[in-house]
C-alpha cells in the first residue's frame, strides 16, 4: 500500500510505504514476494510506475461509469 496518510491496512500480507522511493520499494517488494503485483484504484500511481520504468506488465480493466472528472491513467498528472 503507496499512502501518505500514515493509514495502515490490516489486510494480511499488505506492505506499507510512503512511496518517497518507490524503486528500492517495488525492488523490494519482488524479492519477497511471487506472483504478481497489483495496483487497483490509483492512477497517479500507474503513471508514476509507468514514467520510472517500474511495471513490466499493463492490464487496463475499464468499467462504463462516469464517477467525475479526476484525471485518468492518459491524462497529464
């Protein structure tokens, strides 16, 4: 979990960072761990892994609802 909140997930298995070096982070995060790593909900943070070259993979699950007008994994941020 990338948070700047300081907010702690009680979800089994769930790793907490302040994203201020998400490299060493995802680095990290890979020699621990197998499988796949998921990001759900954060565009800003699909952008940033994309722009550092930190995502190998990019699977976009798109659902048809308007929910506003926040910027979106092609938008600037």
């Amino acid at each position: 979990m990338v948070t700047g909140s300081g907010r702690v997930a009680p979800w089994e298995g769930t790793r907490v960072t302040d994203g201020s070096d998400l490299a060493a982070d995802m680095a990290r995060l890979r020699a621990a761990t197998e499988g796949d790593i998921a990001v759900f909900g954060s565009s800003s943070l699909t952008v940033t892994l994309l722009e550092q070259g930190l995502m190998d993979e990019l699977r976009t699950l798109l659902h048809p609802v308007v929910l506003s007008a926040a910027a979106g994994v092609s938008s600037p941020v």
